[in-house]
C-alpha cells in the first residue's frame, strides 16, 4: 500500500501541475509561478484537507529536483560563457550582490530579527532567478535584446556567487552563529573544494564521456552522466557542502565536453519533471494564514527587492558604459527572487538557526516579485522617459560625458585599459586588506583590554575604535595615492588636448572617479562590516563619507555643466537657415562644436540636423514629451530658428514648425534619432 501511496501522490502533484501550468500559459504567467501555485493548492495548508498523503516523500523528490536543477545550470555554464560575459556582468552582479546583502541586513535589523535571520534574508534577496528570468524573457519576445544579454551574463556571475554563498551559509548554519573566522574558514574551504574538484574533473570525466559514447547507447550516457551528477553531490554533503555545489561543479565540467549537447538532450525530460516537483514541494510549505498574518512585511521586503536590485544592477551596467535607455530594463528585469533564493532559505529551516516564518516569507515573495517581472519589463521604456525628464540637466550632461568616456576608454584604448585594470585591482586589493585589517583589530582587542586597568570611560570602545583605525589607515593613504594615479593615467586618453592641470574639465574627470569609487567600496564596507560591527556604526561612518563625495563631485559637475553650456554658446552666432537649407557657415560652426567636444573633453560624437515640418505634427510639442534621448541616445544641443539660436535647450522648450534640431551622438544613435523623429513628423497633432 505504501508504493500504491506514494504512486497516488505523485499523479496528483503531475496531474494538478499540468491543470495550472497550462492555465497560467493561457494566462501569458510565468510557468515556475503555476508550479507554486499548484503545489499551495495540493499543500496541508490550503482547507479542507492536504492532497497529498506521504509529505515526506514529496520533498525527498524535491531534494533530487535541486541537484538536477543545479547539475543543468552547471550545464548551460562554462569557463568560455564566464570570459564572454565581460566586464558589465562582473560589474553588475557583484555590486547588486553586496548591495542586497546589506539592504536584506539592515531591513531585518529593522524588523527587530536576529542577526542570523537577517544575513539569510540579505542572502536570499541577493540572487535573482536564472528559470524565472529566462522564462519570462522568452515570453516576451525579448531574449534576442541587448539589455537581455546582459541579464544572462549578470545570470552567469550570479550562479557562481550563489553557490558561494550556499556553502559559506552551510558553515556558519553549522556553526550557529556568525564570526569572521568562521566565515573565513568556510569560503576556504569551499574554494579549495571547488578547485580540487574542477582541476580533477577537466582532466577525467571529459575523457569518461568520451569513451562511454563510443558505444552509441544512449541509456549508458544517460546512467553515467546521473551516477557522476548524483555522486559529487552525494561526495560533497559528506564533506560538510550543500548537495547544490557537487551538482552545479559536475555540471560545470560536463559542459567542457564535447557531448555537452548530447547530455542536456537526455537530461531535459528528467529534469523538468523533478524541477516542477520541486517548485511544488515549495509551494506545499507555503501557509496562507502565515501570509495573510505577515502581508506588511511581505508588501515591504517587495518594495526593497524591487528598488534595491532596479538601483543596484542600473548602477552597475551604467558604471560599465551603458546608457540610461539599457540599464533600468536590466534592472527592471532582474528585480525578483527564485530557486536559489528558496534554498537558502530552506538551508536556514532545516538547520534550525532562522525562524519558521522566513522560509514562507521567501516563497511569497518571490511569487509577487515574479508576477511584477512582466509588468516591470514592458514599463521600461516609460519609466526612463519620466527620470529623464525628472533629472536635472547636470545629471544629463554627466550622464553623457561618463558613458562617451568608458566607452572611448574600451574601444579605443586598450593599453590604457590594461593600465586602468592594474590600478583598479591594487585599489580593490588595498580596501580589502584595509577591511580586514580594520575588523580583524576590532574583534581582537576587547581580550588584550580586560588585561589593562581601567583608566577612562568607555575604555574598550575607544580603544577598539583608535587600534582598527590606525591599522587600516596606511591602507587608506595607499588607496588615495592609487585614486590619484588612475586619475592621471585616465586623464590623457580621455581629455587628449587637456590643459592646465587645475582646468575644470580635469576637476570633473577626478571628482567623478572620487565619487564612483567612494559608491562602490562603500557598498563593499556595509555588506561586510554590518554583520560584525555594532549596529549603525558602519552606516553612520560610510554616510558622512558619502555625503562628503556627494557634495564635492555635485560642485564639480554644475560648474562643469556651466563651463559646456558657456563653450557651446560661445559657437552660436550665425542665423537660421532656411526650409530647404543649412547655411555653410553654421555647418562650420557645427563641426566646431564635434571637434571640440572630441578633441578637447573626450566625447566621441558627430552631429545632424533635423528639419520640423511647417505643418502641425506630433513634433510640436516640448522637447521633455518627446522622450528623445529615452529612445535613441542622441542629445538635442540646439536649436536654429529665426531670428535666435537657442544652445542647449531647456527640456521645457517647445519646438515649432521650421525649427532646425541639432542632434549629437554617435552614429548609430544619430541614425534612430532621425528615424525616430521622422515617425513623428508623419503624426498629426493630437486635437488637429
């Protein structure tokens, strides 16, 4: 009767799930979000009575769903994928992964949790979802986009990062409660676990996989490829890891093998059906009164996720070189969480040291997070159109000048990049000694302390404060000496005619590359000290300094935005030309404008002109509505109408029939700035 139980539970998880999924597909849902509903609907939670007999078989199936889950994502990952992801994915992730750890910290901190709770919270709001993702991307016709291909390398980083932290969280789980060392002593150990693995596997299970297939039986692959799957994660929770890290590390190797294609042929139908199991097994553990009781933190821990990861992966690809118009749908498209996140948070349920309600708190949110997912992407466009007419005009000029410099810095200088590489690594090398210095000292001293008579109040703290910093700030000298030989070793390929070293184009280079590197280290600091240190300590240290940067880099960048706006209004004078027309003269004056914003500050870019038709169209209207830069990229710098030349037009300004716009960008963004105002030319005026 028992194999008949077990029989019957798994028709109704299968047949339930095929009811849902194919409802949610008609209903144009992601799919993993019908597997949770499904599995709410068969749990012991959902009245009048559970579906399913035997709960513990369920989620024993849903053990092997996560291996073979993982053990495909390691397949769809390989060592060339982590090379062509460049620098953008690298940028991204890390920074959104240290952004939402401290964010997840410090909002648990506020909801009163423990700190376990809270760092499991910041861990499990730091990994978007790789199926959730792909599949809604599919869904909605965007996974060929750029911006898409930029989630996928964002995706790559993430499943490494993912499984890291699994395993440092496995150690500190172990060990109950959180202590540098035992965090140190955890990413040591699954370094040279991964390591080991890795240089052994490449070497071996190529060649297994290539003997095995010589046979031509396709039921031997399918039985090796499982037993070694199985096997390292079975051989990896031996040795203290989580099932997740042996399976994603074979899948890792078998994609270096030839028969990759083969492998993820055989293994799709097995693996979807244990993934669905396991996405339902998930959702049984969701309780719908817990839900209804935790609804506010639910509707906060959604508003975090959402602006923390649009913030933070925006940030990121913006930092890399893109534009506005490509960095918030990354970000938008990354704001969930998924798979990994539930098991994280099933690590803490299982090990006993969170509490019971974060578990369904994870899977609740991520089921919000997911329907938003959709929504998010398609208001892309529209959200960027209304921070573009809500940001200042300084904001605009940075913007311009900051992506123009590293996209000149990438394409055009490659030894300057390898120069820039350097120092970026000694600098990122100098905080991380300058943290741990710093942390080492402060958990090391309160011991030495106890031993010394007390001799003034609060003796143990100021002692702590006084030691930690004088050990880190020789590492904080060295950074601002680093800081400032990057600044010169920027300077002459970005500015290639700069001149007096105090001229005010190289105060802004060097107040931005403050400013940038002061956002970064200090989400690097928060993630890292907030844990350890007492709480608000690190956020009141790292907010004077950012307040600091934030002020002088604002300084720098009105006078600088006033400097462009003087220059470029010093080059018109010439009248309007005529309908048919531009005037040899202005198109003299217009190459100026080229050269000198290429040769003088850096900014590779040409210019065009557009003709307004004298006639009543959707063109006439303010340039803000327009949405112009939002769409293409291309900067509208001025506009010839007689009898007066307007240089850079305030968003305000309304065009009229017989304008010439002046457009400024690069090639490509000039051609869809035409092709985007030629459309609206053929519009009529709404209420004509």
């Amino acid at each position: 009767m028992a194999e008949l139980t077990f029989l019957r539970d798994l028709a109704v998880v299968m047949a339930v799930s095929a009811i849902i999924t194919v409802l949610f597909h008609l209903l144009r849902q992601p799919v993993v979000l019908g597997y949770l509903v499904a599995g709410v609907i068969i749990g012991p939670h959902t009245p009048p009575f559970s579906l399913v007999t035997d709960l513990q078989i369920i989620h024993t199936l849903a053990e092997l769903g996560i291996v073979l889950l993982l053990f495909s994502l390691g397949l769809e990952f390989n060592l060339k994928k982590l090379r062509q992801v460049g620098a953008v994915a690298v940028l991204a992730a890390v920074l959104e992964i240290f952004f939402m750890l401290w964010l997840g910290y410090a909002t648990g901190q506020f909801f009163g949790w423990g700190v376990v709770d809270s760092l499991f919270l910041g861990a499990l709001l730091s990994i978007s979802s790789t199926t959730i993702i792909v599949q809604v991307l599919r869904e909605t016709a965007q996974i060929c986009e750029q911006f898409a291909q930029i989630i996928l390398g964002i995706l790559v980083v993430e499943d490494i990062a993912a499984i890291i932290l699994l395993v440092v969280l496995s150690g500190l789980a172990t060990a109950g409660t959180i202590t540098l060392s035992a965090a140190g002593w955890a990413l040591l150990r699954v370094c040279l676990f991964m390591v080991t693995v890795l240089l052994v596997g490449i070497v071996t299970v190529p060649r297994l996989l290539a003997f095995v297939a010589r046979f031509q039986r396709s039921e031997m692959l399918t039985i090796t490829v499982l037993g070694l799957a199985f096997g390292l994660a079975v051989g990896g929770a031996h040795l203290g890891f989580s099932v997740a890290l042996g399976a994603f590390l074979m899948g890792a190797i078998m994609a270096e093998a030839s028969e990759v294609h083969l492998i993820v042929e055989r293994i799709e139908p097995i693996r979807e059906m244990f993934t669905a199991v396991f996405f339902v097994a998930t959702g049984m553990l969701l309780e719908p009164a817990l839900i209804a009781e935790l609804w506010g933190v639910i509707l906060l821990l959604t508003v975090v996720t959402v602006v923390g990861k649009l913030v933070s992966c925006s940030a990121g690809v913006f930092l890399a070189g893109y534009p506005g118009q490509m960095a918030l749908p990354v970000g938008l498209g990354m704001a969930q969480i998924g798979e990994f996140s539930f098991i994280i948070a099933n690590l803490g349920r299982t090990s006993g040291v969170t509490s019971g309600a974060l578990y369904p708190i994870a899977v609740a949110l991520s089921t919000v997070t997911t329907l938003l997912t959709p929504y998010l992407l398609r208001s892309a466009h529209p959200i960027a159109a209304a921070l573009t007419r809500l940001s200042p005009r300084p904001l605009v000029t940075f913007a311009t000048f900051y992506t123009a410099w590293v996209r000149r810095l990438t394409t055009r200088a490659p030894h300057a990049e390898r120069v820039v590489r350097g120092v970026l690594i000694r600098l990122l090398l100098y905080l991380a000694v300058a943290l741990s210095l710093f942390v080492v000292t402060w958990g090391s001293v309160p011991p030495l302390v106890r031993l010394l008579p007390t001799i003034i109040p609060r003796q143990q703290e100021v002692l702590q404060w006084s030691s930690a910093a004088a050990v880190a700030l020789p590492f904080l000298f060295l950074l601002s000496r680093t800081l400032e030989q990057l600044v010169r070793s920027l300077t002459p390929t970005l500015l290639p005619h700069r001149s007096q070293e105090g001229s005010e184009p190289v105060q802004f280079l060097r107040h931005t590359l403050l400013f940038v590197f002061s956002w970064l280290a200090a989400v690097v600091i928060l993630a890292v000290t907030s844990p350890i240190l007492p709480a608000l300590v690190p956020l009141a240290v790292v907010g004077l300094g950012l307040l600091a940067s934030s002020y002088v880099f604002w300084e720098s960048l009105t006078r600088f935005h006033a400097h462009i706006e003087d220059v470029l209004g010093t080059l018109s004078g010439e009248r309007a030309p005529s309908e048919t027309a531009v005037p040899a003269a202005e198109q003299t004056g217009r190459a100026a404008v080229t050269e000198l914003l290429r040769e003088r500050y850096g900014l590779a870019a040409q210019t065009d002109d557009f003709i307004v038709p004298f006639s009543p169209t959707a063109l006439n209207r303010s340039i803000q509505t327009l949405g112009l830069r939002t769409w293409t990229g291309a900067t509208l710098i001025a506009i010839y109408r007689d009898p007066e030349q307007i240089m850079i037009p305030h968003p305000d300004t309304v065009l009229l029939p017989g304008d010439v716009l002046v457009l400024l960008g690069e090639q490509e963004q000039l051609a869809a700035a035409i092709r985007f105002l030629s459309d609206l030319a053929t519009q009529p005026l709404e209420g004509s």
